[in-house]
C-alpha cells in the first residue's frame, strides 16, 4: 500500500510572541463588544464525541495560532500570544472541554430590548444560538484561549457546530480554510468509525487489521507519524511586521496631522438615527441572500458600469442610508470602513490557509444624495477604493486608524451620543468563497454562516458577504437596542432591492 504523505504545518519559534499593535487594539475592542468572529455550521445529523474531538485535535496541530493563549509580558504591558506546540494537541483545553449541549428544551428567551417580539420568536433556533454565542465574551482575565469550540444537538437529529474566534487571533478570511479543513478532518473520522461498525464480530483478526490501517492514516493527517509526515515551518508576524519595506513609512509630523484630519472628517459624518442609547447592547443578526440568477446579473451590471462588487454592495447601504433619511438634493457625508485582506501583500506572503489577522482597514468620507442614481455611487465608492489602494493607505493610514480606535474606546463621548458609532458601515473589500467541497455533502451540510460582533466599537452596520453554491449571502450585524430590528430590516430590504438589478 503506498504511504500517504501529509503536510503539517507549524509556526517558526512557537514560543512567545508579542502583539502588534493591530491584534493588541482588538483586545480593547474585543472587551468592548467587536470583534467575536463566528463560524457555524449546520449538519441534518448528530456525531459521536469521538469524532468531534479527533477532528478538532488534527486541526489544532496544522494551525498555531488557534493553539495560543493571550497573555501579559512581566511588565505588564506589553501582550504575548503563548502557543502550544502541535505535539501537545492531544491535550489541548480545547478539545478536552468539548461537550455536546442538548439545546431542545432550551426555548427561554430573554426580554427583547427592539420591541419585535414575532421577529424574534420567529428566528430559527440555530441562528438564534449563534447570536448568544456572537454575544459572550472572551475572559478578561489573562492569559485566555483565542479560539473555542461548541457542539449543539438540535431536535430532528440535527447539529450545531460553533467555532469562535477572537479577533486578535484570526480575521474574517481565516474562516474559510478553517471551515473546509474541519469538514475534510469530520468525514474521514466519520467514515472510519462506520468502517469499524460494519466489521463482521467474528472477523476479529481482520477488524485488527484494518483498525491498525485506520489509526495510522488517522496518525499521520494528525501529523503523529514522523516518518510519513512533511513538516512545514512557516511565520505567522505581526501584520506590522510584515508591511514591505517602504510602504508604511510616513514622517512623525505627517502621522499627526492624518490623525487630525480623521478625527475632524469624522465629525461631519452622518450616521443613523439612534433609538435607545442608555442601554445594554448586543449584536443582532440579519441573515439574506440573492438568488444564483440575480448573483448573476449583479456581476454581470458591476462589469458593465465598471464597478467592483464591493462598491456596488457598498453603494447600495449608502443609497439605502440616504433614503431612509430623506436627505433629498444636499446629501449627506457617510464615512465608511473597509477591510482589505493584506496575505497576499505582505513579505513573507501569508498564505490563505494560514490563521491569524492580517486585515488592513482604510477609512473613507463619501458624499450621497438621494438624487445620484445606484450606479453613480458604485463608480464613486470603486474609484475611492481604487485610489486608496495605488496610494497605499492600507499600509499608510495604519497607524493613524489605530490611534483613533483607541481614542473612541477610551473616550466613547468623542463619538455620537457615547454610541461607540465610528462609521455608518464596514465590510469587506472582497467576497469570501465558501466552498466546502464533496465532504459537506456527505456529512449532510445544510447551511453555515460566518459574522463578527459589532455591539462595541464599530459601524452603524456590519457587512459580512459571501458566495456559495453561486449565491451572494449576506450577514447584517448590528447593535441593538441602539438601533431596532424593523428599522434596521427597513434598510436591509432597501440593500437588497438596489443589488437585485433589473
């Protein structure tokens, strides 16, 4: 039989590494309310804890950062991420405390702070269980893991898998790979546990001999075999740390005055009206979807009218925005906030199946009025974009983004009504393709769902899309009840009806 050779990668030096600045703000914020990533997954079937834990163990040893703890250097300061090596996966805290949680007579619900109680009611209980865990928060206390995991049992034999992601630790993109691997990792633990249930009880010397078989592939995508196993050391900087020489350097003088113009732009931003300002927040979700067809035809416009997808989604929450508010002919200043996944820009090259942060944000001022049409702000949002990438903001502007996140955590009267609101949207500069392969299928894969908290530091609204099975998916988040679900739904319906284009 010809051995299998599987890759295991592991990080250059697991010892202690010190924070950037990037992942040190999103401990701030994280503790704020933003910056809890979820991934879940929903399967039409239950699995055995057995093939849970094993899953998770050989997913911990390929990605280190998920093994990390956050912790304080001695003086106090300064944070380190602590990681495990991938030899002591097998006794990871976070496969050890994998329970499976019985959620089927669960169905309290907490007093509803947008007054919407049919809306609520009415959600499915998975995307309900999601947003409870999108709303508990990482310990304060250090040191803490960065990464968990949860397994619900939902009625009708069906399952939830739930993986949270502190920010620090891993953006919005590193949920794609995570995500696939995992699936890959469940089936082959599946399908070796129904091989094992098949064996004849009297065949006991063959069932010897194919267990021996199942534990040594098992062994080796776990990367417990030496010999059978390639090991790839790689780097997993800071983001700060991996910026080309060059391209992020900027005169003291010059960071001084960009922070200033920030904050002094920032003040003739518009923002939604808020509704409850006093109260406790959480994060909300809205879940939509455009068909494959209409998928379709929104590239096929954004080619024509020579838009990126990313401002046509970002043109349509704007135009949605003016709208709502009836700003007319004067139009308001609308700030927003783009994510820009840097792997692909940074020296050494990160590559996409590797976990960690490494997103870069670029803040921009956009004028709309009621009376430009769809296209014209698509065009506007993509040449901004365009024109902010050629200058290298992302790179430029990093550390003047950062100094204002900070003052907005530390100062929340700096922002509108103490709202914590910096901008009026933020989403990401590109689609994340969520392709889980034939595994899904087989593992009866009914639907998953990646979103971040926003109920801290952040946007009015949070926009998270993707593209499966040929359908745009989208993710609103938002806080609540700063703002409420039917307003809120309003303006998600006027999203859609500009991006279903005729």
């Amino acid at each position: 039989m010809a051995t299998t050779t599987t890759t295991v990668v592991r990080e250059k030096n697991t010892a202690d590494r010190e924070l950037g600045n990037s992942e040190t703000n999103w401990i701030a914020a994280v503790e704020t309310g933003t910056g809890i990533t979820l991934l879940g997954l929903l399967f039409a079937r239950r699995f055995t804890r057995s093939s849970l834990t094993t899953s998770l163990r050989q997913l911990l040893a390929s990605h280190p950062r998920l093994r990390s703890n956050i912790s304080k250097q001695l003086n106090g300061k300064n944070f380190l991420f602590t990681t495990r090596t991938a030899d002591h996966a097998a006794e990871d805290p976070v496969v050890s405390q994998i329970s499976l949680i019985s959620s089927a007579a669960d169905d309290d619900e907490e007093e509803l702070e947008d007054d919407d109680e049919s809306e609520e009611a009415s959600k499915e209980k998975w995307l309900k269980l999601l947003e409870d865990e999108m709303n508990t928060p990482f310990p304060k206390e250090k040191p803490f893991a960065v990464f968990d995991m949860k397994v619900y049992e939902l009625p009708e034999n069906s399952s939830l898998v739930v993986f949270r992601f502190h920010s620090a630790a891993a953006d919005v993109a590193s949920t794609s790979p995570v995500a696939r691997q995992f699936v890959d990792l469940l089936y082959r633990q599946v399908q070796l546990e129904e091989q094992e249930q098949e064996q004849d009880a009297t065949a006991q010397e063959k069932k010897k001999q194919t267990t021996c078989v199942s534990s040594e592939s098992a062994a080796a995508e776990g990367g417990q075999q030496e010999e059978e196993e390639e090991v790839e050391d790689i780097e997993l900087p800071a983001l700060e740390k991996a910026i080309p020489q060059g391209q992020a350097q900027k005169p003291i003088w010059a960071h001084g005055v960009d922070t200033l113009g920030y904050g002094l732009v920032s003040r003739k931003h518009a923002y939604l009206p808020f509704d409850h300002t006093n109260k406790p927040r959480k994060s909300r979700l809205i879940r939509a979807s455009l068909s494959p067809k209409a998928t379709d035809d929104l590239l096929q416009a954004c080619k024509k009218n020579n838009s990126l997808l990313y401002g046509a989604i970002e043109a349509a929450g704007l135009k949605a925005a003016a709208d709502m508010k009836k700003v007319g002919k004067r139009g308001e200043h609308y700030g927003t906030v783009v994510l820009l996944n840097c792997r692909n820009l940074l020296e050494p090259r990160i590559l996409e199946s590797h976990v960690g942060f490494y997103h870069a944000a670029m803040m921009k001022t956009i004028h709309v009025s009621e009376t430009e049409s769809f296209w014209e702000v698509a065009m506007k949002c993509t040449t901004k974009y365009n024109e902010a990438i050629k200058a290298k903001k992302h790179f430029m502007d990093m550390g003047d983004l950062n100094a204002l996140m900070v003052q907005g955590m530390r100062f929340p009267n700096l922002t509108p009504s103490g709202s914590l609101r910096s901008t009026l949207l933020s989403l990401t500069a590109e689609p994340s393709y969520q392709d889980l392969g034939p595994s899904a299928v087989h593992l009866n894969l009914t639907d998953h769902l990646v979103c971040t908290s926003n109920h801290g530091i952040g946007s009015c609204l949070a926009i998270f899309y993707f593209i499966s099975d040929a359908k745009l998916e989208f993710s609103f988040i938002y806080a609540s009840p700063l703002f409420t679900r039917p307003k809120m739904q309003d303006l998600v319906n006027s999203i859609l009806s500009y991006l279903t284009v005729e």
